[in-house]
C-alpha cells in the first residue's frame, strides 16, 4: 500500500501561521486547517456531486474515506461507506507461548484485550491524546508505535474497506498537539492508509454539525481538554487552548481520594474508570454512589458520592479559565455571541450537570453564558473528520500521496 507523505503548508497561508520555520518544517504535519482555506467552493462542489451520483459513485472511484479520532481512552472511526466503530484504545500482545496457546491470536484489542491484560504486554499507547513518549528511537516509543500502528489498522479493518480502494483519512489531534507529536500520529498511520491529513480534534466538532461562527467548542476527552473558537474562518493558534484536565485527571483525583478516606480499599484505575464512568455527575442533587471494592479479598461498600462529585468538579473551573481567556481575547464586539454559544462534545461532556456548572461559573467571572450539549459525543469528531475528508478535493489527496 502507498505510503503517506504530506505536501507543503498551503502557499496561500500568512507566513506567521506556520508552526515553525518553513525550512524546518516537516512535510508531514502540514494540518486540514491549512489546507481546508483552498478549497473553497471547489470542496462544497465535490461533495454535492458525490450526493447527487450516489454512493456507487463514490466506490466506482475506488477511495474510501476515513475520519478517525484517535483517542487517548477509545477510537472512533467513521466511514464514507456508513461504517461507524469505536474501541477502547488498548493494544495488547500475548506474553509467551503460554499465554499465545490460551488466546490463539497475535494482537488483542479494545475490551478483549484489557479483560486479558494479565497474559498480555498491554498497552494504552496514547497519553494526552497523542502517542505515549514521542521522543524517538526510545524502546518505549517503538512499542507504543506499533501498538498505535495495530490499533490504527484494527479501526480502519472495522471500517470493512475492499480490498481495491484506496484509503483516505482524516485523523483528529488535540488543538495545541506538538509538531513532534503530529510527526508520531502520521507514522503510526502511514502503513494504513494511502493518504493522511491531521485536523484538530474540537475544529472537526465544529465542522461536522455546520456550526463554523460565532461558536467555542470544548472536546472533552480522557487526555486532554482541547477548546477552540470558532468565527466563520480557519481557527489560528490564538484561537485554541489544550488543557490536561480531562477524564484521566478526574480518574486520579478520585483514586487520590479513596486512598485517603478508605485506605483499606482495594482498586484498580479501571475500576475507578468505570465508575467515573457509570456515576459521573456534578449536578446539585445526586444519588448516592455506594460501590463494592475488596478490603482483603472480601467484598466491601463504600460511599464514594462526595468524592466523585469533587473529582468531577476539578475540571469545571479550568475549562472556564480556558473559555475566559477565549473570550475576553475575542472582538469585544462579538465577545457575547461566542459565550452564548459554548458546544461540550467528547466522552466528557456526558457528565451529568456540567453543561449547568459551566452556565454558573461563567455567570460569575464572565457575566453569563449558554452552554449546550453535542447530540453525539462518542462519534462527533469522527464524524466531523469525515466530513472534511470529503470535502477536500481530489488534488489535494493525490498531492499527499
């Protein structure tokens, strides 16, 4: 299969909206945002033609396109063939011939391979939304690199290409992602796929529901919290902010929290996931959160309803303070339609009452604020990847080849 090698940035781009020095500039990292100003009419006019020729059209073609969140928790795919998938982000290789005789394959993934982790080298090879230890050539960035090339492969199997088409993908990266850390998300997909761009993950939100002015998005993932204003234009790097208080950083706060009021309690962090997951809320009245952890191999409950709350809570203020500097940095003209458009997409938007937490916190340092939810916060980003894979022109794919 071709391998991936990125063009130049876009020569109509300003010169101060390249990330470093254009002869330092890696062809590989040039990023959707770059690229999306030059299609114009010509990208809307492709997409039109595919809708009105039908999909056969688009297989005759032979391309099949991909958007891809490559996410630090779960991956989502979603494909120009009405294929969606999401995995948990976990990699997995049998540890000896033991272990290779019990599970009879040579990689496990997703739920399969965190239920079979302890006769596995097992692997979460994403950490804040980008490859885990992105300094090269280390032993632990060779293994997280294989681990991120199999997961990567493993979605776009999901996605059932056929085996004549050509694969093009658009893979979202946190808003402030390194130009390092771009360079280790296209090696880990270029044995994949024939054509790769990067798009920022809260930009491909914004794209794929249509809501491209006067809207701040906050993606809230497990790595990361990526926020991005969003005013009729391709977003600059003034206009996006990545923060780490995301869902790991809920999940420690709350293990921290155990471990000094029930230290007698036994867990895991993928019991505190679920958890989190299963009780998330920092709304003003919720049930209580009475779990079963063992206490020396017998099963115990524990009230874990005020710490969860607080865990939660943790990332409500510095989001706002993500939001403040969004929006007081903004047009004052304009500063008061952007606060009352505030998009929560990702896994972490589903945490009950937070759209409302926000709405408080922004009424006190702000003076007020409406924040809505993403109707599909598991699937946003790739959907949005998609459609901008779509709408790039045919040129622009074959130039990346």
């Amino acid at each position: 299969m071709t391998t991936s090698k990125n063009t130049d940035m876009d020569p109509t781009a300003e010169p101060e909206e390249a990330a470093i020095a254009p002869e330092t500039q890696p062809r590989e990292v040039a990023t959707i945002e770059q690229r999306a100003a030059a299609a114009g009419e010509r990208g809307a006019a492709a997409v039109a033609d595919a809708i009105e020729q039908g999909e056969d059209a688009e297989k005759a073609v032979g391309v099949l396109y991909l958007g891809i969140d490559l996410g630090t928790s779960r991956t989502s795919v979603s494909a120009s063939n009405g294929q969606r998938e999401t995995i948990a982000s976990y990699v997995g290789y049998p540890k000896d011939a033991v272990s290779q005789k019990l599970l009879k394959k040579r990689v496990l993934f997703g739920q399969e391979a965190l239920d079979k982790r302890l006769a596995l080298n097992f692997f979460r090879p994403l950490e804040h939304g980008v490859l885990k230890s992105s300094e090269e050539g280390t032993p632990e960035y060779e293994d997280n690199l294989r681990a991120a090339k199999d997961l990567i492969s493993e979605v776009i199997r999901r996605a059932k290409p056929r085996k004549d088409e050509l694969i093009y993908a658009v893979i979202g990266v946190p808003a402030q992602v390194s130009i390092n850390n771009k360079q280790a998300v296209l090696d880990a997909a270029r044995e994949s796929v024939d054509s790769v761009m990067l798009c920022s993950e809260p930009f491909s939100v914004a794209y794929g529901l249509d809501m491209l002015d006067d809207v701040l998005v906050i993606d809230i993932g497990a790595g990361t919290t990526d926020l991005c204003r969003m005013h009729g234009t391709m977003p600059e790097d003034a206009d996006q902010i990545t923060i780490t208080f995301a869902g790991d950083y809920i999940d420690n706060k709350l293990a921290e929290y155990i471990r000094e009021t029930y230290p007698e309690a036994q867990f895991s962090i993928e019991m505190i996931r679920k958890i989190k997951e299963r009780y998330a809320s920092v709304a003003d009245e919720v049930d209580k959160v009475v779990v079963d952890l063992p206490v020396n191999g017998k099963p115990t409950s524990f009230d874990l309803t005020d710490g969860l709350r607080a865990a939660c809570q943790t990332i409500v203020g510095p989001m706002v303070d993500g939001l403040s500097t969004l929006v007081s940095t903004f047009d004052p003209e304009f500063q008061d339609r952007l606060k009352n458009r505030v998009l929560l997409a990702g896994g972490g938007s589903q945490i009950k009452g937070l759209d409302l937490a926000i709405e408080r916190e922004m009424a006190t340092r702000l003076g007020g604020g409406k924040v809505m939810r993403c109707e599909e916060p598991m699937y946003g980003g790739a959907g949005g990847a998609l459609k901008v894979a779509h709408d790039m022109p045919a040129e622009f794919w074959e130039k990346l080849k």
